[in-house]
C-alpha cells in the first residue's frame, strides 16, 4: 500500500499543482472581474487548457515514476 497519495511539498504534484493552478485560478477570478462578459469565454477556454496541460503532465509523471519503481 505504497501508492497512497501525500498531501506536502515534498509530492512534485502538489508542488506543480500551487506553482501553475492556483495562479491560474487567481487570474482568472481577478480577469472575470476586470473584463467585460464578451471576453470571459476566453478566460475560461485558458483555465482550461492549462487544466488539460496539468492534468497531462500528472498522468505522463505518474506512469513515469511507476516504471521507475519497477511496477
């Protein structure tokens, strides 16, 4: 039961998930604020493209750090 999830910095998810998503989630609260309506699809279309970049990434690091593991 080694594949148990730890919430600290020493976890390089939760380390990439402070340094990208929440300034991501900052900028878009503080963008949907400041801009008009006609622009917050494409705040929203950013979020989540950069949500889809992470997700990615954590799945892709995953499988790595499985392989170097052994299984």
């Amino acid at each position: 039961m080694d594949d148990r999830f730890e919430v600290s910095f020493r976890n390089p998810l939760v380390r990439m998930w402070f340094y990208v998503m929440l300034p991501t989630i900052i900028a878009s609260i503080i963008l949907f604020i400041i801009l008009p309506s006609e622009y917050h699809l494409v705040v929203r279309m950013a979020g989540t493209l950069i949500l889809a970049i992470f997700t990615i990434w954590a799945f892709i690091n995953n499988r790595k750090s499985k392989e170097k593991k052994g299984g």
